[in-house]
C-alpha cells in the first residue's frame, strides 16, 4: 500500500472516531437534560405538596383562632355580666 491510502484510511478513521464521540457526547448530554426535567418535576410536585400542606395547617390554626376568639368574648360577656 502506498502512504497515500495509508494516511487516506487514517484519516478516515479518526474522522469517524471523531464523529463516533461526538454523536455518543450528543447523546449522553440530551439524556442529561432528560434526567434533570424529572429531578425538576419531582422538585416541583414536592413543593406543591408542601405548600398544600401549609395552606392546610394554615386553615386549620384560622380556624382555631376564630375559636379562641369567640370563646375570649363569651368568657369577656360573662364577666362584664357578673360586675
């Protein structure tokens, strides 16, 4: 063989390699993303949830306040009707 197709199949082959890596990188960074947007949902569906959660214990201390409340002026009427 003479160096011309020598160096001709070389090149080739690393033009192939090259493009091999390349797509594989490709590939490899796209199932990244992939990964991250479920890592992101999840995150999000967590967050959701807690903030259910909150406004849940929210609404239940708003209810135990307007009941301290009407409990403190019935407790107030009785003893301005004892004086």
């Amino acid at each position: 063989m003479s160096s011309e197709v020598i160096i001709t199949i070389i090149v080739a082959v690393t033009v192939i390699g090259v493009v091999i890596l390349w797509q594989g990188m490709s590939i490899a960074k796209t199932q990244m993303t992939v990964d991250q947007t479920e890592q992101y949902r999840k995150l999000a569906e967590q967050a959701t949830s807690a903030e259910q959660k909150a406004a849940e214990e929210q609404e239940k201390i708003a209810t135990a306040l307007e009941d301290m409340l009407a409990r403190l002026a019935a407790i107030e009427k009785l003893l301005s009707d004892v004086q």
